[in-house]
C-alpha cells in the first residue's frame, strides 16, 4: 500500500470510528430514556423483555430521523431487533420501488396491530371511575 493509500485509509477509519462513537452516544441517551418513559413490550409483536433479553428492544424512530429525539419520546417506539429490522426494510423497499411508505404519520404502520392503541383512552376512563 502507497504512503497516501496509508494515510487516507487511517483518516477514514478515524471518521467511521468517531461517527460511530457519536452514534452510540447519541442510542445510549434516548434509548436510556425510551426505556424509563414505555413499557419494555414491542409494539408491533406485543413481546415483552427483561433480564438479559433487554438488549434485544430497541427503539425506532417513527420518522426515521435519527437526530428528531423529543424529551416527551413522541418520535420513539420500541421494538424487539426482529420488528425493527422488518419495518426498517418496509421502508427502505417502498423508497426503492418508489410505492408510498406504510407510514401514515401517526406511527403506527397500517400492517400492524399496535397493542397500546387506545390506552390513554382506557386510563382516563379508569381514572374517573
């Protein structure tokens, strides 16, 4: 490898390896705060984590922007790797094939039952009675 070669390959590695430091800074604060904020349930399959299983609830972004993270977690849902990983390539495919995203806005994908669909509802009702 050419001197030049050398150096621009140390140079990039050093940006990826910051960028990811950035990243894991950046996961380590809103999902800190995701998990005191939701239930450790998965919103698409309703599976519920604890113990060493917690690491596999992650938290999405409803609108895909990483760096859109409100103090209320209105931008933020759990799910188990398996949902994340399955709604991120819905996404990715209806950007590709150029179809309209499964998205409607309110965070909830129309091909999913959302199992907390409602509560707020059901809890203000139980707090009157």
């Amino acid at each position: 490898m050419k001197k030049s070669s050398q150096g621009s390959a140390a140079g990039m590695d050093r940006i990826v390896a910051e960028a990811r430091k950035n990243q894991e800074l950046r996961e380590k604060t809103y999902r800190e705060r995701a998990l005191k904020l939701f239930p450790w349930v998965c919103a698409r399959c309703g599976r519920e984590f604890s113990g060493k299983k917690l690491k596999e609830l992650t938290v999405h972004h409803k609108d895909h922007n990483h760096d859109n993270n409100p103090p209320d977690g209105s931008n933020w849902e759990l799910l188990c790797i398996y949902c994340h990983e399955n709604e991120h390539s819905r996404y990715l495919d209806a950007e590709w094939y150029g179809g309209a995203s499964q998205d409607d806005g309110s965070g909830a994908s129309s091909s999913f039952h959302s199992p907390f669909a409602g509560l707020d509802a059901l809890l203000k009702q139980k707090a009157k009675e």
